[in-house]
C-alpha cells in the first residue's frame, strides 16, 4: 500500500544532509531511500515524485558559484520543476507539500 508522506522542512533537511555526506542511503518514515547518481554525476535521492539532487557543477550560474566555494545546495524537482531550495541547512519551499511512496 502507498504510503503518504509530508514533505517538511525537517524531512527536506534530512535528505540534504545525507545527499552532502558519504551515507548510502536515508530513512525517511522507516523507509530506506537509497542515494545514487543523478546523471552519473550528482548524488540525489528519489522521494515518490520528488527528486532531490546536488547543485550541478556544470552551470554557469550563482547556484555553482556558491558550490564551488563550499556551499551544499541542494534542489527538490517534481516533473523537472525546482520548487525546493536548501543551502547550508536552510530550507526554502512551498508549504504543504506530499508526496505518496
């Protein structure tokens, strides 16, 4: 059966903080999530329809900038729309978000 899931910002911080550590996976609501490479490059985790993925090195953007000197960033993607931003721990999203896994 699905199991659904509040998106918080504790739940995004979680993730964020695996995705920038050498953890192989993360448990979110007692389920394991495994981390792996997005586009064989960016380690990111799949949570239902959100995808969670470190900044991509390979832009040139503010976003990479920050990254290089030392910032995680992190972003939440559904269906390739970036509606959740984390830098340093700090969670920036819409409220009231679910996903079903």
């Amino acid at each position: 059966m699905a199991k659904r899931i509040e998106v918080t910002p504790e739940v995004v911080q979680k993730i964020h903080r695996a995705i920038h550590s050498d953890v192989d996976s993360v448990e979110i609501e007692g389920i394991k999530l495994p981390i792996r490479l997005f586009k064989g490059k960016w380690r990111s985790v799949d949570l239902g329809s959100i995808k969670y993925a470190e900044q991509n090195r390979d832009k040139d953007n503010i976003y990479t900038e920050k990254a290089n000197k030392g910032h995680k960033i992190t972003w939440g993607m559904r269906y390739g729309d970036r509606w959740i931003y984390v830098e340093n721990e700090v969670v920036k999203m819409d409220p009231f978000i679910y996903t079903t896994i």
